[in-house]
C-alpha cells in the first residue's frame, strides 16, 4: 500500500515537474519570439508638394524605436499612395486587420473617431505627456467630444508671401506681423497699376487670397462646437467674402497667375510652409533662382490684436483593437512627442514641428537662416507666433462632408457675384445638413 502511494506520489510530482517545464519553455519561446507591431503610413508628403525622403525618416524612427526593443519588429505596408490610402485603411478596418498605429487623414479623423476606430489616449496622455508641449492648435486637431484620440505629427500653417523688391520699388513699407486686412487691401489698390503706359495692368496685389483666409481673417467659425448650428448669413461673413470680392475686382477680369507671381508682378502670395520650403516655379525648378528677394510674415487680420492663421494637421493613432497597446503607445510618443525625432522631421520634411521646443531651437534657427531664400526672409518667431495663432477646425461627424459643399457653393458664388443674396440660401442649404 505504501509503495503504491509512493509510486503515485512520484508520478504526480514527475507530472508538475514537466507541466513547470513545458509552461516555462512555452514563456521562453514567447518572450524571444519577435513582437510585430504594424504601421500604417502613406508614401510622400501630407502636402501635396514633392518629396525626395518618402520613408527615410520613418525608417530611421524605426530603427531607433527597434534598438530600444529588441524583441519588436516594426512593419509598414510601402507604395500605398496618399490618395489610395484612406480606402486601403477602411478596408483593413473592415477585415479587421488594421495597423496598431497608423497616420489618420485629416478628412477622415472626424469620421474614425466618432465610430470607435481609434483609441482613447486621455489616460496615457495623463500620465505621460503635458498637452502644453504642443502647440494648442496642432494638439487640439486629434480632440474628438471630450476625449483625445490622437497625437498631432505635422502641421502646415499659411503665412504671406511678400515680394520684397515690389514693395521698395513702390516705396511701401513692409507689412508688420500686427498688419490688418485693411492694410493689405490698401497696399494691394496701390501696387495694382498699369507700369508700361500700354493701358493694360501687368502689376498686380495678390494672387491666391480666397475666402477660406478671409474667413480666418475676421476669425470667423462657421460652426458650433457640436455641429448643431452654422453661422453663414451673417455681416461678418460678408464683410469677409466682400474682401476677396473687392481683391478680384482690383485687376478687372484678368486672372493672377504662379507664372504672375514667380516673374515678380504680384506683392502678395499666401502660402503653405510645405510650399514655401519647396518652391520652384514653373511649377518647380531650384528656388535660388527666384527673380525677387522675399519675406514672410503671418496672415493679415481684421483686428491687429487678434491675429489668426489657417493650418493643416497630420495625426497618428493608435487602433481601439490593437494587441500591443503599450508598444502601440510608445512608438507613437517616440513619432509625436519625442524632440529628436521632430526635429529630424522638420529638417526633413515640408511642414512645422508640432512641438514649440523644437520650433524654437537653435537647430531650427540655423535651419532657416541658411535656406536659398536668405535668414531674413522666414524666422523662427514668425512661425512660432503663426502656429501659436493657428485656428483648429470643428470636429464633428459629418464636418468635412459638409465642408466640402460649401466650399463648392461659396466659391461659385464669388465668381458669379452673387454673395449678397447666396447666403442665405447657403445657410438654409446647411442647416438641413446639419438635421
């Protein structure tokens, strides 16, 4: 009896003793088996401007995150086209197989976000990061409802291109960063001029000043917080369409032209910083060759005091169904929030940092003052100060469909010159939207 209850004892204890082994070796497989953690990135620029870099920075962010995690490899699918790419990740969402961390199209944040696609980041931002190192309005463009649900990467504000050597030559002094629109109006009225006796004007204010920078002009929003009400018959808005109005109106029916601007007949020209970084006119050749010495300061406002500028912001998320939301996590701290890797991105790249250590070093300083276009023509102040006054876009649901309508609608209406009695029909047209 005694022997038979050794002999079970020895076979029970034998059994734990492989059940140990064989659950240790499973956790020793496990933990050198290599961790995937899949990106979703599209090829070239977020701004439409060339760019030779495609995935030289993203590769080296990744290789950096890798050395610090051996047991992880970071994956990206290559080749997927900026204008592809907002289908390839509805459809990797659909299968269910989309990427941990993945860059959301700033036309279809809105969308994601009210759907349950990306994860809530408020708890990790809590105790990891201070929204305060962002500026307010690049942070604020990845905030849905109450909750934040990505990490601002890049931002793209428009400033004003200003023709130096036109402005001298008409003796005009150049605008400060507190100008008004009014002050832009009048300079554009005096440099529109007919400079050959020919009886046709050939000398021109400006060039690309639509309704979108008049609008952020009188700092006006369209929309409430919660896209319930619009805000478009109203005599600010008008006020504001009747600048473009009166800007058209200025050269009669001649259409301004790049070629206008890049021959140096045209004053003013706003411009994205990704296309100020890479202008080349006709479309693009080395901007060296630019025929006039420029400056750039931050766009004109109805009120001096209260400057606004338009900008773009591209985002990264974290999937609400990844696996790996630690490493998820830190992969997009080390994109968004980590100072080396976006200062490599602003030498790099087209846009601005989104960081204001990084937009105020000295890196950063050296940076433009030995750009083609000259150390006095954009500064680290002015871009610090543009990106301080930038104006972050509504975030509702169904914002950019209706955006894009009335994109269509305003701008119809200004080449018809029917604002006065289209606004109203604009603002019954969006309040059924809204509905």
């Amino acid at each position: 009896m005694i022997k038979k209850w050794i002999c079970q004892y020895k076979f029970l204890l034998i059994s734990i003793l492989v059940l140990i082994v064989a659950v240790l070796s499973v956790f020793f497989f496990q933990s050198r088996q290599k961790k995937i953690l899949r990106l979703g990135v599209y090829a070239g620029s977020s701004w439409d401007v060339p760019s030779g870099k495609e995935y030289q920075f993203l590769d080296e962010a990744i290789k950096r995150f890798e050395k610090r995690h051996p047991n992880v490899d970071v994956r990206y699918e290559s080749g997927v086209l900026k204008e592809d790419y907002s289908s390839w990740l509805a459809g990797k969402i659909v299968e269910g197989k989309q990427p941990d961390v993945f860059m959301v199209p700033e036309n279809d944040f809105n969308l994601l976000a009210s759907t349950g696609a990306l994860a809530n980041l408020d708890s990790y931002i809590k105790k990891e990061l201070k929204p305060s190192q962002f500026y307010r309005s690049a942070y604020n463009s990845g905030h849905f409802g109450k909750n934040q649900f990505a990490l601002p990467f890049e931002s793209n504000p428009v400033m004003m291109c200003i023709n130096n050597d036109l402005l001298k030559k008409e003796g005009i002094d150049l605008p400060t960063s507190n100008w008004t629109v009014k002050d832009f109006y009048t300079i554009c009225k005096k440099v529109t001029k007919d400079t050959d006796g020919d009886g046709i004007i050939d000398q021109y204010g400006s060039l690309g000043y639509g309704w979108e920078e008049a609008l952020a002009a009188y700092d006006i929003q369209l929309f409430n917080k919660m896209g319930t009400e619009a805000y478009f018959n109203t005599k600010k808005v008008r006020s504001a369409l009747s600048l473009v109005t009166k800007l058209k109106d200025l050269n009669g029916n001649y259409n301004v032209t790049l070629k206008d601007f890049d021959e140096g007949k045209v004053a003013f020209f706003p411009m994205t910083l990704a296309q100020y970084r890479t202008y080349k006119p006709y479309p693009y050749h080395v901007s060296k060759y630019s025929s006039f010495s420029w400056t750039c300061v931050g766009m004109p406002s109805q009120q001096s005091s209260k400057a606004r500028t338009k900008t773009s912001t591209s985002l990264y998320a974290m999937s609400a169904k990844t696996s790996q939301s630690k490493l998820a996590w830190e992969f997009l701290k080390l994109l968004c929030a980590d100072k080396k890797t976006q200062q490599q991105l602003f030498e790099n790249s087209q846009g601005a940092s989104v960081l204001k250590s990084v937009m105020n070093s000295k890196e950063s300083k050296n940076l433009l003052q030995n750009d083609s276009f000259g150390a006095r023509a954009l500064t680290v102040n002015t871009l610090d100060s543009m990106m301080k006054e930038a104006i972050t876009t509504p975030k509702f649901k169904s914002y950019n469909t209706i955006y894009e309508k009335v994109g269509y609608l305003i701008t119809k209406s200004l080449e018809d010159g029917t604002v006065e009695s289209d606004l109203s029909d604009i603002q019954k047209e969006v309040e059924n939207e809204l509905k």
